[in-house]
C-alpha cells in the first residue's frame, strides 16, 4: 500500500523497484511460501501429494503448463488459483494497453511517453486481481482474437498508413503482458491457431500481419486439456506440447473423505435449507459413494469422466428434496431419508455419459442402479457381511428380520410421511432396532431412521428382501411374498 502512493516514474525509480518477470516472480512468491510453511493453493483437496508437488516444481522451474485430466478435476480452480502467488500490485505506464513495466517498457506508446515526460510519466498500480486471463478454446477463435491484427478504423482516425505499427489492435495475449493467460481445452483450439503460439511460447515475441514488430510478451500460460478432447474434437499439435514445460496429470478424489469436504466446501444452501434440513453423515457417504460407482460402471463411459459436480448437485438436489417434502407437510424441520435420493436423479442423469448398454437401460434406471450399488457397497462397512449362499434354517444376524417381513407380510414407507409417521412406522419393525443395538450402538440418535432405511435397502441389494416402487413412496416385503401371491 506505501507503494501504491508511488505515482510518478521519478518516484518509483528513488524507491528502488527492479523489474522482475512474472514467472520469477511466481517462484519467489512461492519459495517464501513453501519456507514459510504456508498452504500454497488453499481450497484444492485431495492433491496435496499428487498434483500439487509437481505444480510447484513445475512453477519453481519456471515452466508454462499443461493441465491435463478428465472433468470436474480441478483444472481452472488450479489455475486462477495461481493468482495467490502474484505480488500485490505492480506498476504500470498509465494509460498502456499492454501493462508496461515503468522502467522495462515494451510498446511504442510507453517508450514514446517516457521520453516525452521522463520521470514525470505517471504511473499507476494494477492488482494481482486484474492479471488473470482465461480464453475458451472454441472452433470459432483466430489469430487476431488472441495476438492481435490491424485496425482499419484506428488507421482512419488517426491518419495514418497501414505501414505504421499504431494501427495495430492488440489481442487477447499482448493485453496479459505480465499477466497468467489460461487457455482451457486447447485441443478444441484450431491447429493453425495453435501454430500461431509457437513463436510466443519460445521466444516471447508476436508476430502481426508481417509487422517487423518484436514485442517480447511476458506471460505465465496455463493451458487446461482433457485427453477425451484428444480423439473426439481435436489434439493438441506436436510441436507446441514439445514448448510446453511441464504437463500435468489431474485426478478424482481418492476417498469418500475427500470427496466430501470438496462437496462440502462447494455446495450452495440458504440460512432457511440449513435451519430446515438435518444431513446424517452416512447420508453423504452414500451420495459420494454413488459418483464412485458411476466412475466404475459398466453403463457409463469411464473415458468421459464423472464430474466432480455430479456429488456437489446431487447433495443440493438431496437437501431441496427433502425440504419441499418438509414444506408440504407443514414441518418446520426434517432428517433426509433414503427415500429422498430419488430426487438426485435429475443430477445424475444430466453428468453421466452413457455407453451404448447404458442407453439402452436408461439414463433413469442406470441412476438408481448406481444408488444402489452405492448402499451395497457401504453396507459391510456397518454390518455383518451378507453371504449369497447360507446353509438352509442357520440362523444369522438378519434372520429375526426376514422372519418379521415374512410374518407380517412387509410394509409401505410413504415419500409424504410426516416425520411422526416416517419413525413410528419404523419402530414397528423391532428387529431393525434391535439389529443397530447390537452392531451401531453407538451410532447417533438423529441418525438412526436414516440408518434404518439403509438396513432394508441393503437387504434388498443383497437379495433378501424386495422393494417395489409404486407412486408416492415404497412397499417392502419378503423376498418371495410376490411368488407365493402368484400361486
């Protein structure tokens, strides 16, 4: 900020300011960083052993870099992350197009003012805020959206001949002089205009219309790429990965566990939905759990990726569900139940790409299959494993359960149960009480209708049990109570 009072050339110069290249300043920025112990890109999880230390080589060797992974794996947040590690504010030439370093001007405008004012050029200071840039790679961007081309109505106004470099309207590039310019899904970025970034990436300079014009461009590039890109719309051209310092390789969460303080971190709830809303912890594990499963189905393109925003709309599409279920009961409050996860499938069918098998089943159905292999995968983590062949008449830890279903011939769960009704209908299954008593009993109290749920569906993945779905909610009998009825 005593910097910022700087604000004539002559001043700056007495301040003892040097110039420094915007990729050693990064590393500076970083080194102090890393010495100081602090967290060098905050908000990015998950990373911490993998991507993270090969950024930081890659910024510390002064590299540009290629960020290369499937969606959803944090590429731009990486990348506008990087601002962090900029200097405050720098100075520049008011009034250049190109940010110019007071005393390493670059343009025929800074150089022309300084001589014209000398020490008296006025200066002024540009926030680290301001030194990002981001293009999308589309098909329709050319050579003079990113470096710039001539400028037939600047050539009119001033009056002057097409020969002069003034007519010139700088791009996309030499505006982030100094300045971190990402380009995201550069193989969607045309072959030909790709060659364009040859000359900038090697020798810092840009070449207009056959302008013997030398502008050495200091700029951080970060490129994003996903290698599906590089068999469905485009690839990145040989040559310009080979100017390309370091290419990076980004990852999905490892463990549920980061997956959720990632979700966590990113969902977007109201004072109201937070006040309204209880979320057992096993209710997140299950949502994350089903992105996981998404990643390994048979039905879903694993090249393609899934989305780390699968977890993040599926969990805001969670609480919404349960809240209107809570609105139109005329209750205040309300605990998610296993229910309200058909009201993530709008999420999920939206995020997955399907392969043909999975088209054929439906992008619906492949939703509440990926549901439930979420629940029969957590299962064994809470309770005794479930065996697929048991002696006949050995009891084990369901069989007061199935016994209960086969006696009482089942029960319906309502999606518009009251909360009263929701957990009095429970209770009247004692031997799912009695199941928890014996292997959660420690488990917490809100959690535990949830936990409820998660038994019978559970039995039911495991083929013990059936679920029918009908219009307003699900009828729970023993296995075979369909067959017997038939007879």
């Amino acid at each position: 900020m005593i910097m910022k009072e700087i604000k004539t050339l002559g001043e700056l110069k007495k301040s003892g300011y040097q110039p420094k290249n915007i990729k050693d300043e990064l590393r500076t920025n970083l080194r102090n960083k890393i010495k100081a112990g602090e967290t060098t890109f905050e908000g990015v999880h998950g990373f911490e052993n993998t991507v993270i230390p090969e950024l930081e080589r890659a910024i510390l060797s002064r590299h540009n870099i290629n960020l290369l992974g499937l969606r959803g794996q944090a590429k731009t947040r990486l990348a506008r992350k990087m601002i962090e590690l900029l200097d405050e504010y720098i100075p520049v030439v008011e009034g250049s197009e190109i940010n110019d370093d007071p005393l390493d001007p670059i343009s025929r405008f800074a150089k022309e003012l300084i001589t014209e004012k000398g020490d008296k050029t006025p200066i002024s200071w540009l926030h680290r805020s301001e030194r990002f840039y981001e293009k999308l790679a589309t098909p329709d961007v050319t050579v003079a959206d990113l470096i710039g081309d001539v400028d037939p109505i600047k050539a009119a106004n001033l009056k002057l001949s097409y020969a002069d470099e003034r007519v010139i309207h700088f791009g996309m590039i030499p505006r982030a002089h100094r300045c971190i310019f990402v380009i995201n899904e550069l193989p969607d970025l045309q072959a030909r205009i790709q060659v364009a970034l040859f000359n900038i990436l090697q020798e810092g300079d840009i070449q207009i219309r056959g302008f013997k014009l030398r502008l050495p461009i200091d700029v951080q590039f970060i490129f994003t790429a996903n290698p599906e890109d590089y068999t469905n719309r485009g690839s990145i051209v040989t040559p310009l990965k080979d100017r390309i310092g370091s290419q990076i390789l980004t990852h999905y969460p490892e463990t549920i566990a980061i997956a959720k303080t990632i979700t966590a971190q990113e969902v977007k709830f109201d004072k109201d939905q937070q006040e309204m809303v209880y979320v057992p912890s096993l209710a997140e594990d299950v949502l994350e759990q089903i992105v996981f499963e998404a990643r390994e189905s048979e039905f879903v393109d694993v090249k393609s990726g899934v989305s780390a925003r699968l977890s993040i709309t599926a969990y805001e599409n969670l609480i919404s569900a349960a809240e209107r279920r809570a609105l139109l009961a005329g209750e205040e409050k309300t605990i998610v139940r296993l229910s309200d996860f058909m009201g993530i499938i709008p999420a999920i069918t939206g995020k997955v790409e399907l392969v043909y098998e999975g088209e054929q089943e439906g992008a619906a159905t492949v939703a509440q299959y990926l549901i439930g292999d979420a629940i029969k995968t957590l299962f064994p983590n809470y309770f005794p494993k479930i065996e697929k062949l048991e002696h006949e008449n050995e009891k084990n830890a369901y069989s007061e359960l199935l016994e209960w279903f086969f006696t009482e011939s089942g029960f319906e769960l309502q999606d518009d149960f009251t909360n009263s009704v929701y957990q009095n209908t429970l209770n009247e299954v004692k031997p799912l009480e009695n199941i928890i008593q014996k292997y959660q009993p420690e488990f917490a109290k809100e959690d535990k209708y949830f936990l409820k749920e998660f038994i019978l569906w559970g039995l039911v993945e495991h083929e013990k049990l059936s679920k029918n779905r009908f219009q307003k909610g699900y009828e729970y009998k023993d296995l075979y109570s369909n067959f017997i009825n038939k007879l």
